[in-house]
C-alpha cells in the first residue's frame, strides 16, 4: 500500500466515524433528550405520559402538602395560566417553598400528576437550570 | 495604589505582547536577526508582569480593601484568610486575570526552556502566544477590570458564595485552569510550526511534555471537581453530565487524543497533519468552555452573572483565533508532508483507532451540550441530561478500552501480533472471571456496569502485561507513565461499574433512636444538637453506623445556615457526612425535620447511600494523573540532562 492510499484510507476511516458519530447522536438525542415543559403547556397536550421532561413552575402558595410517611410532598406548579399537581419523594432543596420557582426532572402520570425524581429550586446557589433565567422575577403564582 | 499599580502592569504587558507580536511577524517576513531576538524577553517580561499584577489583585483582597469595587462584592473581612485569598479568583474578573497570568507565564517558560525547537519555530510559537494574550488582555482591561475603584468605599463587603468556602473548591478553579490555558502551548505550537513549515519529530517531541503537563492538572482538576460536586451538592452522584462538567471533559477527551498521536508523531514520524489539528482543537475547546460558562448562557455557581456585552467580546476573540488558526491550516495541510506508512495491526493503527473513538466521544459530548442552546434559539426548549451521555459515550469509551488493550502490545509500523496473542489470554481470563463471578453472585446488574467491570478486569491485567519480562529497573520512565495511567483507568472503570451495579440507597423519616439498615450497616440516629461554626448556625445529626464485624463509626451530617449579609438573604447548604471504608463509601444527609400530626417534630429525613468501590473513581483518576506525570518527566528528559551533567561533572574532575 502506497502512503498516498493510506492517506485515503485513514481519511475515509475518519469520515465513516464522523458518519456513525452523527447518526448515533442523532438518535441518541431524538430518544434521550427531555422537553423543558411549563404547565399551561402540559394542559395544552403537549407532554406524552410516561415521557421524560423537565416541568418548570411557581410552587402555589398553601399547595404543599406533606404525606404520612414524612418523605413525600405534594404541592401544585403553576405558570399563573394553568397548574399541574407534583408529587416527589425525597429530600427538597433547601431554597424550596412555596411561591418560589423550581424545576423538576420526571414525568407524567397516567392520571395528571407529575412524579419528579428531583427537584431544583430557583435562587439554589448550587444550579440553576438555564431555563429558570426566563421566569419573570416578580412573576405572582395565584393561589391554587 | 496598589489597584492603579496593577493595571499600569496589565497595559504595560499587553504593549509588549503587541510588541512581541510586530517583532515576531517582521523577522518571520524576512526581518533582521536582532528583531527576534526582542521576543524571548518581552514574553518572559509580559508573563512576570500579569503574574505581579495578579499578586497585587491578591494583596488587595488580603488587605480587605473595599475601595475596590471587585473586593466590595466579593469579600468580607470577618472571612478566614484563606478563602480571602482564594476570593481573588472565585469571581469573573480575578479568575479571567487568572487565566491570563497562566496564559503569559506559559509564553514565558516556552521562551525560557524551549531549546528543542528551531529558532524560527520558536519565534513564530511565542508570537502566536503574545497574539493570544493580546485579545485577552483587551477583553480584561476594557470589559473585565478587576482593579476597578469605587467612588464611595462601603463599611465592608458582600462576603462570598457559602458554598464556595471549601478548601477544595478554592483549589479547584486554579487547577483546572492551568489544564485549560496549558493547552493553548499546544496551540501555538502548532500554528508555529504550521507558519515555519516545520512539523515533524522534532516539533513533536518538543511540543509532547507541554501536552502532558495541561493534561495532568486537567485530570486533576476533574477527578478534585467531581469529588467536591460528590460530597458537597448532597446528591451522591459523581458525575452530572452538567454543561458545566462538560465543558472541562471536552478539553481533557482533545488533551487524551493529542498525548496519544502525538507519540505517534514523534516516534514515526505519521499522522503529522492530524497531530497538528488536534493541537488547535485543544485550545480551541477550552476557549468554547471559557466562552459557554462566561457568557452567561449556562446558569449555576460557575457562572457569575455575565453581560451579553462580556459573552460577545469572547465570541469574536474565539472566532478570531479559531477561525485564524483553522484558515493558516487549510492553507498549509496540503504542504505538510506525507508520513510514514504503517500496517492496520501495528501500534500506529491502535493510536489511530483510539484517537478516531476520543474525538468521536468529544463530538457527541459537544452535540449535546451545544444542542440545547441550538434548539432554544429555533423555540424549543431542550435538556439534554445523564441518558444520551451513557448511551452515547459509554459503549464507546468500553470500545476504546478493549482497544488499549492491545495498543501497547503491538509494535510499531508493522506487527504479527505474536506478543498480543501470548498475553491476551490471561487478560481474558481475568475478564471471564469478573464476568463469571458477576452473574453467580451479583444479581440484578445492569448491561453497562456489567460491561465495565469485565472490561475493567481484562485491562488490569492487561495493562500491566509491557512490564512483563521486562528488567523493571532498566524501564524507562515512559513506560511506567503508560502502565500507570493505563492500569488507572481499569481503576476508575471498575469503580464505576461497582457503584452504579451495587448502590444501596435509603431514605427514611428517622426518629432519635431509630435503627436504619443499609448495605452492611446498622445506622442508629442518635439525635440532633445545633451547633454555631464561624459565619454560619448548624443543625448537626448523629449517627452510628455498625458493620456486621460490630466495628462502630460515628458520622455527623449538617444542616448549615448562613445569615445574609447586608440585606441579602440567608442560605442553607447541606453537609454530607463521607465514612470512607475499604470497601466503599457510607454517604449520610441529614434533611428537614419532619411534623406528626400531632404537631411535634420529632423526627429528621435521613437519606443514607452505600457506595460499593466508589472511591476507586478518585483513586483511577489519581493513578492516570500519576502516568501522566511519570511520562512527562521522562519525556522533558529532565532526569537524562541531570544525569548528563552530573557525569560530566565527575568526568572532570578525574581529568588530569
């Protein structure tokens, strides 16, 4: 084989690894990547049941409602146009509470409500989702 | 003074880093001798001057000096010295002077130590490297002033983000910041010898203990983030996928690729144009991350609150150097000569397939992470979380580690695969015996972590296999560095898998008393007291943990608060508490407390992982630093020079 072959074949070999590169990534993201949802969105149809997303919201004031067990809340994430019941089990952020943003990784229930399995709170120092610089600062959350 | 002292030495240094620039571009052009010989010094003058300046920007925080408005906002005078010290770089415009005065120092060692490069090379490299100050230090004196005055001094500062009063935090950004800014010698080699013409061995080994010495810290400063994001965020992950993790791996995946072509560089001479381009990549990736996470298009604690204004000044010095250095190497690829040719099975062939699969995982981890931005500007919005990261990199990085395998058992140029074949089967042997033992013992264990382990055992043994019939004294430092990392990234690749198949988690509403099973241990709550720390309340639990053998462990996990400071709210931070064991890691956090119905609190939410292994992670990322730095001492031949002299000493003095 002459080193101007091989030249080919290594720049072939780079472009069939581009090509797999690609179509691996493609398909990883069309099936792996998660909508970023607000509720007046999930009302609207837009979230498949048992899909997994992230739900952006105000925690609506008096929703919280903490279970028997002492681990699992309930509370209602609104965008002031429409709401959707959450329920997590597991440790809140320390800078969750109520009319406060937070964003929740999870997904939706057969019967409207959203299992999160983590929570983040808007203002957490640690992180703040991306998506949390687009809630309004003075947005008011109606009670629920 | 002291702030007007600095920035006088900051312009100071960018006029001679344009003046590096003119000089160097003039002898390059044909220009005089004595034109060349200007640009040694004024890139060892601009690289002591940014560092003089960065001291004084360090004495301004230790002197607690709140006239200037950077120590205002981000210090405080009760604040313990070190993190007033560490302050000086845990905010936009102290670290961007950070990065600078890694960047200028580096052009100053170049022009110090560099002996292996031809003259002309070396000129063009430390011109190419005062360029890149140049647009940096503009971007730091108008946009980013760190020594900024305030017109009214306030009675005291704004203190600092609690969760960045750790000792391992006020590390870590350094750290990883010479990774980051090392890789930009890469750089400026390259478009150095791209100018000169000059790409071949001798660049190569030149440029290869620079790559390494990035390399490192960036494996340091990885492997330290990732256990600082571990025991501080609470949530018993090692590894988020977060753009902001990403942005770091990125240049370490260029890092790892340019280390291995460029040993094939400059042992064979091949895969010249490639080793260039890698080179350019590298640095080219951490200005993307410099640019992602100062831009203020990611949000978190990396992030301090940017104007567009900064994030489009970065976006056209990176368009700028990218896009110049991308263009100087379109316009010379087709000059470099040919290299030499190989056989598929040799060690050339390996190198080409495991740079193939690293680039390819640096692709996918970019697509992700750039995807979400992408899609935000189209009207959707996107996260892209830890699911596409496993499916995409892991199968791959399994893919690349079976490859190590036989790299370093092949030859160079051309192999029969004799030695291979005489190895291997103990290395599979090794393998089958994990997997064997998994699916006996192990239970339930999921494809990828079951995958890991079994390749994590073929790649102990086999890593170890160069060494074999070898006189271990006589080996030479390289060597070792390659088994050393290699046989850490079984390490790393074994803890991974164990912690991910094996985790115990348990998460309870506990009463003082209670009795919480979880691996092996018995964990009693005790209680909770509180306790006052220097700036901040607690909320302290107690816990005992007792191993089934009924050795007894206490850990104390906390509930901190810290009060704002001048009007600003207060912030609470959790305080896992770690009991590390030999074979793995108890992780304890102690959450809200939790109200009956009757209206007592008298139970606290306790969530308790085991971590089969996990410290392995840690411990593999330590080992492939270890290689790395082996392999870097003995390619800078520090040791053979050292040695030289001292014969040449002793011969001397035997002489008559």
């Amino acid at each position: 084989m002459k080193a101007k072959h091989q030249r080919l074949v290594l720049a072939l070999f780079a472009v069939a690894g581009i090509a797999g590169a690609g179509v691996l990534g493609a398909s990883a993201l069309r099936d792996e990547a998660a909508y970023f949802r607000t509720p007046v969105e999930i009302k609207g149809g837009k979230a498949v049941v048992g899909e997994p997303m992230r739900l952006g919201g105000m925690v609506a004031s008096g929703s919280i409602a903490r279970q028997s067990d002492g681990l699992t809340i309930r509370f209602v994430a609104t965008d002031g146009k429409a709401s959707v019941p959450v329920e997590y089990t597991g440790i809140v952020p320390d800078l969750f509470g109520e009319e406060s943003g937070m964003v929740a990784d999870g997904r939706m229930r057969a019967d409207g409500t959203f299992v999160a399995d983590r929570i983040l709170a808007k203002h957490d120092e640690r992180y703040m989702p991306p998506q949390m610089g687009d809630m309004p600062k003075n947005m008011k959350a109606p009670k629920a | 003074m002291i702030a007007e002292l600095g920035l006088a030495l900051l312009w100071i240094a960018a006029a001679l880093a344009c003046l590096s620039l003119v000089a160097g571009a003039l002898y390059l052009r044909g220009g005089q001798k004595d034109l060349a010989a200007l640009v040694r010094p004024a890139s060892v003058a601009q690289g002591v001057l940014t560092a003089t300046a960065f001291g004084l920007l360090i004495a301004l925080f230790v002197r607690s000096d709140m006239s200037v408005e950077l120590v205002a906002r981000n210090s405080n005078s009760l604040k313990p010295m070190i993190f007033k010290i560490a302050g000086t770089w845990g905010n936009h415009e102290g670290s961007m002077l950070l990065w600078l005065t890694i960047l200028t120092l580096s052009g100053a060692l170049i022009a110090l130590f560099e002996k292996r490069l031809r003259e002309d090379t070396l000129i063009a490299t430390l011109s190419a490297q005062a360029a890149l100050g140049l647009g940096f230090f503009a971007f730091l004196i108008f946009s980013s002033n760190p020594f900024n005055r305030l017109p009214v001094a306030p009675p005291d500062g704004q203190g600092l983000n609690p969760l960045l009063q750790d000792i391992g935090l006020a590390f870590h950004p350094p750290t990883l910041y010479v990774g980051y800014v090392g890789l930009s010698v890469a750089f400026s080699f390259a478009v150095g010898a791209l100018i000169t013409r000059e790409i071949g061995p001798a660049f190569a080994r030149a440029m290869r203990p620079w790559v390494l010495f990035s390399w490192i810290f960036l494996t340091i400063g990885i492997t330290a983030g990732s256990y600082w994001a571990y025991y501080e965020l609470g949530w018993g992950g090692w590894w988020f996928w977060d753009p902001v993790e990403n942005v770091s791996l990125i240049p370490w995946l260029a890092g790892a690729a340019l280390l291995h072509s460029v040993a094939v560089t400059a042992t064979r001479n091949a895969l010249r144009a490639w080793t260039v381009m890698l080179a350019v990549i590298g640095f080219s990736m951490s200005m993307v991350g410099t640019f992602i996470v100062r831009s203020g298009l990611l949000t978190s604690v990396h992030s301090f609150a940017v104007d567009p204004e900064r994030g489009t000044f970065l976006l056209v010095l990176m368009a700028i150097y990218i896009g110049g250095a991308l263009t100087l190497f379109a316009l010379r690829a087709g000059s470099v000569a040919e290299g030499k040719k190989f056989a598929l099975l040799s060690r050339e062939g390996a190198l080409v397939i495991n740079n193939l699969l690293l680039t390819t995982i640096l692709a996918l981890v970019l697509l992700g992470t750039l995807y979400p931005i992408v899609a935000e500007a189209m009207g959707e919005k996107i996260s892209v979380g830890p699911p596409y990261y496993n499916r995409v990199a892991g199968p791959l990085a399994l893919i690349l580690c079976l490859v190590m395998v036989a790299g370093p058992l092949l030859g160079w140029r051309k192999d029969d695969g004799k030695k291979l074949w005489s190895r291997l089967p103990l290395a599979i042997f090794a393998g089958a015996a994990v997997l064997f033992a998994l699916i006996l013992f192990g239970g339930k264990v999921g494809i990828l972590p079951l995958l890991g382990m079994t390749v994590a055992g073929v790649v102990a043994v086999a890593s170890l296999a160069p060494l074999w019939g070898r006189n271990l004294r006589r080996t030479p430092l390289p060597t070792w560095g390659m088994v050393v990392a290699h046989f850490g990234v079984a390490v790393c690749l074994a803890g991974m898998g164990a912690e991910s198949a094996f985790i115990k988690e348990r998460l309870v509403a506990a009463a003082p008393g209670d009795v919480i099973k979880v691996g092996d241990f018995a964990v009693k709550f005790v209680g909770v007291k509180p306790v006052a720390g220097p700036n901040f309340t607690s909320i302290e639990g107690t816990l005992v943990a007792t191993t089934s053998g009924g050795q007894s462990f206490t850990m104390r996990p906390e509930a901190r608060t810290f009060p704002g400071l001048m009007g600003t709210a207060p912030t609470e931070t959790n305080e896992a508490a770690l009991l590390t064991r030999p074979g793995g890691q108890l992780y304890a956090v102690l959450g809200q407390p939790v109200t009956s119905d009757d209206g007592i609190a008298d139970r606290y939410q306790i969530r308790l992982w085991w971590k089969p292994l996990v410290w392995w992670i840690w411990l593999g990322g330590g080992l492939i630093a270890l290689g790395a730095t082996l392999s870097m001492l003995g390619r800078a031949q520090l040791l053979a020079i050292w040695r030289a002299r001292r014969h040449r000493k002793s011969q001397e003095r035997f002489a008559p």
